[in-house]
C-alpha cells in the first residue's frame, strides 16, 4: 500500500513539473485554445449527457423554480434509502421529517431499466456584490447525467415522470391552508387543521356513502371533463337548519380531497371586477365556499316579483320595516350582480384553474335563485338535516365510544316525534366532567328531548292561538267593512 502511494506520489509530481514546464513555453492564449480543443475531443468520445436546473429562473430571482423543486421532492424518497449525506427539514408543526440529499452527495435512479445518476451542487461567486440577494450568493442546482443514447427517453419521458412525481409528492406534503379575502382584495391564510372526517361525520350513512362516492369519482375524472369539454370542477349545495353539520361537511370535504379552502366573504367584495380577481388569485386543487349566501347579498329570490315585494314595505311594522333597512343597506355596500357570481361560477373566467369545487351554504334553499342553484352550477344538492336515529348511532360512537345500549331503543323513538340537530345531541352526548358516564349522558339526552318536545307543542298552541286572533281580527275587519257599506248605500 506505502509502495502504490509513492508511486501516485511521483506521477503526480510529474504531471506538475510537465505543466509548469508547459505554462512557462506557451502563452495563455494558446494553451486556452488548445484547452478548447481538448474539450470538443473529449465531447465527441465522452459517453455521457449532462443536463443542470438551478434553484432559480434565469428571468426571477425571488421564486424557486418548479422544475427544481420537484426533482428535490421526488430524490426525497431515493435519498432517503442511498445516499450517505442528508439533510432533514420538519414540516407539518414538528409532525414529519423531509429528507433531502446533502450537498456534493449522488444517487442513483433506474427507469425502464435505464441508469441515471442525480448529484446535488453547488457554487459560491468568488466576488460578492455589496447588495445581493440570496440567488447572487450561492447558486444551487441539481445535475442529471445519463448515457447519450438515452437522451430522448430521458427528456422526454422520464423527466416528466419526475415533474408529475415531485408535483404529488409536494401536495401530500404540504401545510394546508384557509383562505378568506380582506378589505384591500386579497387572500390572506392560516394553517388548516380542522378534524373533520367522512368517519366522524354524523349523518345517514346511506347518504355519506353517496358523497363520498361522488367526490371520489370528480378527483379522478379530469380526462373525462376533458373530453367532455367542461372544465374540472363541481358544484355543491348544503342547506338545512343551523347545527346540522355543513360547515363540519366541508372540512370533511377538504380533508378527504387534500384540498385548501378560500371562504369567500362576498360583502367584503367591491364590485364584478374585484370578484373575478379573487377567483384568478386561487389555486387548483381548492374548495372555494361562500357561506349563507342567502343574508350574504340581494342576489336571492325571484327576481319578477321583486316589485311586488317592495309595494308591501309601507304595509310592515315600523321595527320590521328598519330591520329590512339595515340588512338592504349592508348587503349595498357590494357592487356584486346575481350576473357577476354566476359568472364566477360557470362563466368564462371560471375556466382559469382546474379540480376545484364551488360549495354554497343556506339555512333556507327556498330563499336562492333558480338561476344560482340549478344542476350545472350546483351538481348536488345536498340536505343537511335534522338528527335521525342512525346519526345519533354515529355520535354516540364518536363522543362516548357506544355502539349500543338499552336507551338507544328509546331515544330512537324520540328522534322521531322531536326535531333536534345533530349540535344538539352531540352537546348531550359530551361528557361534561370525569363523573359524568355513558349511561348519564344518554338520560342528559333524553331528558333535552322531553324538554324540546314539550317546547314544540307549546309553541304549536301559541301558533295556533296567534292565528286564531289573527283570522278573528279579519273577520272583524270584513264585518264592520260590510256594515260601513251598508250604511253608505242606505
């Protein structure tokens, strides 16, 4: 071994003496010329094809490039397993480890049975400016080398591969976030951690399925929309009474897909223009909801009878008549027409982004347009409605870990003869201290039943009281109209 370093040793000295020797004989321009030949020589043997992508677009020094990120997210897995050098970053609040490959390392890949190696460099200018920005730094890139009679396979098969790879590996991994747009038009976010799932989701199973299948179906079906002609997204309706799970169904939604979701506040929007802005400013793979769109603006009921309904306003009570003042003078302060949401909807502009759904959410779907909720615009139409006895099963599972008991019987048939929604029986269900048992739990949930069912039939008599004085107060009306007639024509 001492023997085989010496002998290194002495090549290498040679090789120095005879280019020192070589530098002193030859001017430089020479020796860079001959460099220059010596380079297209080797090119001509060299049986290797090199490509490079920086970290950064020749024409943007602030934004990472796609391509390079992608092939980071995509080496993750291979360096992981091969290389001997890594580097970690944690995502997700601690939650998960991202491995990447360390700087000068190499690893190896294999597609199709072709051999292609990944090195991860980088280079640092010698001279730095005084006012730089990251990328004047330090330039980092990653370097593909493969044969060369592998070239075309390799760009224009296996590097679209990695792109489409990197690209999912990114979603799965990335911080999901909500959106909702401010005064100065603009999306701002926090992370999205809602809890939610298809799983802890109380309502008819029959039904969950059903959503469940259908938005399964949408992920998968962006060849089918294209070839179609429609542009990949859905439209989703939720109404019901409040407590009955509609905002717990979306995030449901956002979970099961991996998506984000914008909460479009449509009284926060100026005007049409500013409405498409915010639509161009979101993302692919989103959920975009607008919540009660019933009290969000005058964009609900029917439009031909509008006149009608304003000839009535000198009838109301004075307070009544106040209340329709403010809550029309709220819903001015937006220059949104019917015409510019549905535009966003399924208009032109709606075309700008792809896999997205549009959900609307009211208390009272009998309120909306036609125009807004019909299929097309809102595929689905989705009840949410009061507790049944197999949502009550669910809950029952999800807050006390039952999946039977000898009150379930009764509460059964109460949930018959009572309204209440699931909010209400799970604030029942949830054990409010340690002492506190399934079987107390359950009792809290029947005794809140009696009491809601007594609740109804008093307000059913005071109903009936209310239009008994009201029926007896028009026929009072007609009869002194009549006598007030009689006496005009005697």
């Amino acid at each position: 071994m001492m023997m085989m370093m010496m002998g290194q040793m002495t090549v290498m000295a040679v090789v120095m003496s005879l280019w020192a020797t070589f530098g002193q004989l030859f001017p430089d321009e020479l020796r860079r010329d001959l460099r220059n030949y010596v380079k297209k020589g080797v090119s001509y043997v060299y049986p290797y094809v090199e490509i490079t992508f920086h970290e950064y677009q020749v024409d943007n020094s602030f934004e990472r490039s796609e391509a390079f990120v992608s092939i980071e997210r995509y080496l993750s897995g291979n360096s992981s397993k091969r290389a001997k050098r890594l580097k970690a970053n944690v995502i997700k609040g601690c939650k998960s480890v991202f491995l990447s490959m360390d700087e000068n390392e190499e690893v190896t890949d294999e597609f199709n049975g072709i051999q292609i190696w990944w090195t991860w460099s980088k280079k640092i200018p010698q001279q730095r400016p005084l006012y730089s920005n990251h990328r004047d730094e330090e330039k980092r890139f990653y370097r593909l080398t493969c044969r060369r009679e592998h070239r075309d396979i390799i760009t224009n098969v296996y590097l679209k591969h990695v792109f489409d790879e990197g690209m999912a590996i990114a979603l799965k991994t990335r911080q999901r976030k909500i959106y909702t747009n401010n005064k100065m038009n603009m999306w701002s976010s926090i992370i999205f951690e809602h809890p939610s799932t298809f799983d802890t989701l109380a309502m008819d199973p029959e039904k969950k399925k059903e959503i469940l299948n259908d938005l399964i179906a949408f992920s998968k079906s962006k060849d089918y929309y294209k070839k179609v002609g429609k542009s990949w997204k859905r439209g989703y309706l939720l109404y019901g009474p409040p407590g009955t799970g509609k905002s717990s169904m979306i995030a449901a939604m956002a979970n099961l897909l991996g998506y984000d979701i914008y909460d479009l506040e449509l009284t926060s929007v100026r005007d049409n223009t500013d409405l498409r802005k915010l639509l161009i400013d979101t993302s692919s793979k989103s959920i975009i909801v607008i919540e009660d769109i019933d009290c969000s603006l005058d964009l609900t009921g029917q439009r031909k009878e509008k006149k009608k309904e304003e000839s009535k306003e000198d009838n109301k009570d004075p307070i009544q008549k106040k209340a329709k003042e403010e809550e029309d003078k709220m819903k001015k302060r937006s220059a949104v027409t019917l015409s510019g949401l549905l535009n966003f909807i399924d208009g032109l502009w709606s075309a700008c982004g792809s896999e997205r759904l549009i959900i609307f959410t009211t208390n009272y779907v009998e309120k909306l347009d036609p125009a807004l909720i019909r299929r097309g615009r809102m595929d689905m139409h989705i009840e949410m409605s009061y507790c049944c006895y197999e949502t009550f099963k669910v809950l029952a599972k999800n807050y006390l870990d039952l999946e039977s008991h000898e009150l379930f019987e009764t509460i059964s048939q109460m949930l018959v003869e009572t309204k209440m929604t699931p909010a209400d029986v799970a604030e029942n269900l949830m054990p409010k201290l340690d002492k506190e048992n399934a079987e107390i739990c359950l009792n809290k949930l029947i005794k809140s039943l009696e009491d809601a069912k007594e609740e109804a039939r008093l307000k059913a008599l005071e109903d009936a009281k209310i239009k008994a004085e009201e029926e007896a107060g028009k026929k009072k009306e007609e009869n002194g109209e009549k006598e007030q007639e009689n006496i005009g024509a005697s």
